[in-house]
C-alpha cells in the first residue's frame, strides 16, 4: 500500500500544486458552462453526454499531469530529439490518411480513432498534441545554439529556429488549413526567441514581411477568387465594419456580442441564456466550443467573465512564475513557451468572442469542450510542474541574487 501512495506523497512534496489547483478551478468551471451551453440538446438529460466526455477527459488530463511531473524532459530529450521531431511530422501527416476529418469546417483537423477503435468517445487532434512537442523541441534547439556560445540573434542562429518554425507552420498549413493554430504556433515562438535574447528588430523586420507577403500574394496570386470578397479577407473586414455582413461572415461574432451584452453585470443566471438555450437560428453558435465565452458573459455577466479570466490569468502567470526559478534555460524557455500558448490562445479567443478579433477556430482553453485539447493543457501543465519540481540549487539560486 506505501508502495501505492509513496508517488502520490513525492508529487505533492515536489509538484507544483497550486498550479493543478488553478487548473482544476478553470476547467471545472468550464464543466459548468459546457452543461449549460449543451443543456438544449439534451432537455430530458441530468448529465449531458458532452459532460461525461469532458469529466473523463479531465481526470484523464490529471493523471496525466501527476505523471509528466516525475519525467525530466531535458535529459529525455538529449538523444531522442529526432525521434520527437519525427512524431510531430508523421503524427499531422496521419490526418491525410482515411482517419482524418474537417467536420464540414474547413480544417482537416481531427483523427477519428473510432474508425479503427469502435466507440472510441473522443476524436484525437494532432495540432493540440504537437504544440507541446514543438515547444520542448524549440526550447532545446536554442539551448544548444547558446550553448555553442553563438549569438542567438545571429543569422544563422535565427535561421534554425526560425526554420524549424516554418517548417511547422507550413506543414499545418499544408495538410490542415488551419491558419488560426498556425497563429498560435507562431506567437510561441515569438514568446520564446523574445526570452531567449533575440532583438526587437527581427521581430519588426519578420513581422513586417510577413504582412506583406500576405498581401502581395492576395493581391496577384489569387485574382480569380475576387480576393476583396475572400472568406478570409471577409472575416478581417467585418471586424473593422460590424455592419458589413450581419448575415453572413458577422453572424457568429454579432450573435456573440450580443449574447455578451445582454447579460450586463450579473448575467441573466446560470442556466438561464436567452441565446445560450435557444433552438432557432438567433441562437448562440458553437456555444459549448469557441464561443463558450459568450456563454460565461450571457448567463454570469461582466462579473463572471472577470472571474474566468483572472483563473486564466493566474495559470499564465504561474507559468512565468515557475519559469523565472527555473534550474535551466531549457527549463525556463519551456515555462515560457506554455505561458506564451495560453495567452496567445485565451487573446485571440476572447476577441473574437468580443468581435474585435477575426474568427480563428480557437477554443478557450481549460474552459471550451474538446477531450483532446483537455488532456493536452494538462499535460502541457504537468510538464511546467516538472520544472518546479526540478527547482536551482540552493547555492546557485544564491549566486543569481547577487
């Protein structure tokens, strides 16, 4: 039995704690919001089948967490870098194989294991699952740069990490269209070159060539598709002009904002959103996945949606926090990465929900339903608790304050 427990015992006397409690908070309180968003589908049910998916994958998603804790992923990593590289290509690869599906969204996303495991409850994502990977994969890759004693903000320097990045970027790209997760992806490595010590000006000097070999592509690559009127181009316009089309690429974020709105300062009561609980077409689209956030305005108000965020806050900032007593660079850059993905992630999902940002197909993490992504943002976090539990020796840790 002391067998059983004494690991248990370890992760509470290493592991970052407080951390899983944060963790436990966000995502309980998105079980909430996801049984009220999915109440209308399920009107004779006291626990929704999305529910049930969503508590299982949490669990899942603890055990997880407990068990990366113990794993020292930089010395994992030392020679098995390749290996992981290679999972993180073949794995998005997989989703061009019979087993891969868009669900009439557009983005090839998903791996459907019930195909070859009959009543699998959960479809698999392989961008979720890869950003970790990338993320470790990145963090070594610069570590071994600085430790060449070579200038991370040198050409060459920049060129590997920065290739590194293309080449994911373009492989989600290519084999799922997915640009919003594309964007995420990028603002990681953003958030870890900006740690890392590379200059502001490649920041100014990528950024801005990344907008213009945007537009110059639009503007003579794709003439044929009217590319003022482009579904793309059309989901960056409405942003600027709310009125443009209401109907059409608005819908979602007018549906959105007004959800948001009507719930004032104390929402209109859990379980009780007009829109949220509607079955005709003014209702609340995706409102259990990346509009969950409408639903936290529209039934707890504006005092609900400061709460959620400040439990989102606090997970971001405990990243940073861990980062910053890191044992390693590597360490340090890791923490940094998970920080920089959710709050790239939670940004860019708030303001679409708020119309002031495009529609991107993110979800809100530890809060939208999704079994994948759930387990994937505990282990991302197990893996910050490894770091924790890795802390700098006292004697350097004493060094550093001088």
């Amino acid at each position: 039995m002391s067998l059983l427990f004494s690991p248990i015992r370890e992760f509470f006397k290493k592991g970052d704690v407080i951390l899983l409690a944060l963790c436990l908070a966000a995502s309980t309180f998105g079980l909430a919001l996801i049984y009220s968003a999915t109440q209308y589908q399920y009107p004779d049910q006291l626990i929704t089948r999305p529910v049930i998916i969503q508590a299982i994958a949490i669990l899942l998603g603890v055990a997880a967490y407990v068990l990366l804790t113990f794993v020292d992923f930089q010395l994992f990593l030392e020679k098995r870098w390749k290996l992981l590289l290679a999972f993180n290509v073949v794995f998005i690869l997989l989703l061009l194989t019979p087993l891969g599906e868009d669900y009439n969204s557009g983005n090839l996303n998903w791996l459907v294991i019930s195909r070859i495991i009959p009543k699998f409850p959960m479809d698999v994502q392989p961008n979720e699952i890869v950003k970790i990977s990338f993320i470790l994969l990145l963090a070594l890759q610069i570590v071994k740069i600085q430790d060449r004693e070579q200038n991370i903000s040198s050409i060459p320097s920049i060129l590997q990490i920065g290739g590194h990045t293309v080449l994911m970027l373009g492989l989600i790209a290519a084999v799922c269209g997915d640009f919003g997760m594309c964007v995420i992806y990028l603002m990681i490595f953003v958030s870890m070159a900006w740690a890392s010590g590379v200059k502001l000006r490649w920041f100014v000097l990528v950024g801005g060539g990344l907008v213009l070999a945007v537009v110059v592509f639009w503007l003579f690559f794709l003439p044929e598709t009217r590319w003022w009127t482009d579904y793309r181009i059309m989901r960056f316009r409405v942003v600027f002009d709310h009125s443009l089309d209401v109907s059409g690429r608005g819908w979602q974020q007018t549906r959105s904002i007004l959800a948001i709105g009507s719930g004032k300062l104390f929402g209109q009561g859990y379980l009780q959103g007009i829109q949220t609980h509607s079955l005709n077409k003014e209702a609340l689209p995706a409102r259990h996945t990346d509009f969950i956030y409408a639903v936290c305005g529209e039934e707890l108000g504006l005092v609900g949606c400061m709460a959620l965020l400040l439990l989102l806050s606090l997970i971001v900032l405990r990243c940073l926090w861990v980062g910053r007593h890191a044992s390693s660079p590597f360490n340090a850059y890791v923490c940094m990465g998970m920080a920089g993905m959710l709050l790239s992630q939670i940004t860019f999902n708030v303001g679409m929900c708020l119309f002031v940002l495009p529609v991107m197909g993110l979800t809100l993490p530890f809060i939208s339903y999704g079994g994948s992504s759930i387990i994937t943002l505990f282990a991302a976090m197990g893996i910050v608790s490894s770091v924790k539990a890795r802390p700098m020796p006292s004697w350097l840790r004493d060094r550093s304050r001088i």
